[in-house]
C-alpha cells in the first residue's frame, strides 16, 4: 500500500488527471483521518468549497485540501513523537502498568479517528490542526470536564457508533467521540445519565427519562441509578469508570 507521502505527492503530480489526483487525496485518509475516514473527507471537501461526489475538482481545492491535511498530520506526530517518549521514560523508571490512554493510543496511533465522528456531515468547522492543537493541549493536560475540542459540557454517552470500540462519549455540540481517557469521572459520570449542564438541569438527562428517576443529579451515584435500565450500558459505565481510576 502506497505511503502518506507518496500519496500526498501524486495529489500535487500536474501531470496526473484531476480524478487521479483526487482519488489520492482520499487514499491519503486511509493513513490519517482525524475524524474518520468520511467524516475527515466532507471536512475537507466543504473547506476547499469540493463536492464530495465531484470527481474532477480544480488542482487549487486539491493542493488547498492537502495542505491542510499535511499540517494537522504534523501536529499530530509531534504530539504522538512526545507521547512515545515519555512511556519510554515511564518503562525506564519502572511504571509499566498500561492506562486507558495507552490503549486509547494504541488503537488510534497514526491519527486515524482520533477525534471520530459518528455523522460523517457533523464535525468541527475549524482547520484540522486547529482541532487538533487544542485536543492534544488537553491530553497533555490530563483529565477534563468538557470537549477537548470546542469546550461544551454536552457530552453523552452513546452504545451504537460504528467504531471499536462502539460506546462512547459524544459531544453533542461538535460531534466528536471525545478520547474517554480526556474526560473527568464527574465528567464521564455525566454523560452516562445523558449529558446536560454541569451543574445539573433537571428533567434534561436522557438516562433520567429512560429510568424514570427524579430530576436531581449529574453526579457519579445518579449514574448507576439511571443505568439500571439497560445491561450493556451497565456495563460499559462501570468500565468507564474503573479505567478512569485505572
Ligand atoms: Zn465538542
């Protein structure tokens, strides 16, 4: 299979036809897609003013598309470049144990979905390195109580994307699947009930509609009184929650 940036090389070749071209710019997804392989290329086709289905878009949306492409890659490495040395640190100084951002990186490494969206037309609007800054800043930063990305409190828990694994917490406002490791218990606590204001709104939670519970909570203890309703979600709630403390 072709590389990146042998890839990236044939987007730019003006001797090739502009399908060519293209058709090089989407395989370069198979080895860095931010949001998904879809996701990442509706991004790219609504910045660079493409139609996604346009099989011969002009060489300016093209080299626009990759350029773009190129730099989030960038930010991208140096920040996996700087997560590798510090495990490497960590081995040296006896801390082997594997956290739940080791297998979040694990699974992800190279870029691919690292900021998944389930709705290949709902994702950030802003440059991909630009999202990817700030969700790398908040890695680096340790746990937090919002999206990484765009900051909202509005994270839900969904149990059917089609990604590996298939539960997660969504942000309802930018699309992303945030990286479970980004995200406090509290945090997490909350989008498992459904998601809402920090502080708690009442009779917003979908977790309360489905369980019928009172308005009071957001909290880790309303959690598993919600989740009673269903055993998968049970499931992946207390799993959440123990990799959290992990
Ligand atoms: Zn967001």
């Amino acid at each position: 299979m072709a590389g990146f940036r042998s890839l990236a090389r044939r987007v730019r070749d003006p001797r090739l036809v502009a399908a060519e071209r293209r058709t090089s710019l989407r395989r370069c997804l198979e080895h860095f897609a931010p949001y998904g392989h879809r996701a990442t290329w509706h991004h790219l086709c609504v910045r660079h003013g493409m139609s996604p289905h346009d099989r011969h878009p002009r060489p300016d949306q093209l080299l626009a598309a990759i350029e773009e492409l190129e730099e989030a890659r960038r930010v991208w490495q140096v920040y996996e470049a700087r997560f590798a040395d510090r495990r490497k640190r960590e081995k040296r100084d006896g801390v082997r144990k594997p956290t739940p951002m080791d297998d979040w990186h694990r699974r992800t490494w190279g870029g691919f979905g690292v900021a998944w969206c389930e709705d290949p037309a709902r994702h950030p609007d802003d440059r991909l390195a630009d999202v990817l800054r700030r969700l790398t800043t908040a890695l680096d930063s340790g746990p937090g109580d919002g999206c990484p990305v765009c900051a909202s409190p509005r994270v839900v828990w969904h149990d059917d994307l089609g990604h590996e694994p298939a539960s997660g917490p969504v942000c309802a406002t930018c699309g992303i699947l945030v990286p479970p490791p980004a995200l406090s218990q509290r945090a997490l606590a909350r989008a498992l009930t459904g998601g809402g204001e920090p502080d708690g709104v009442p009779g917003q939670r979908a977790g309360e509609r489905r369980a019928g519970a009172s308005g009071r909570g957001g909290r880790a203890g309303d959690a598993g009184r919600a989740l009673v309703d269903s055993a998968g979600r049970t499931h992946h709630a207390e799993q959440a929650l123990r990799n959290q403390h992990a």
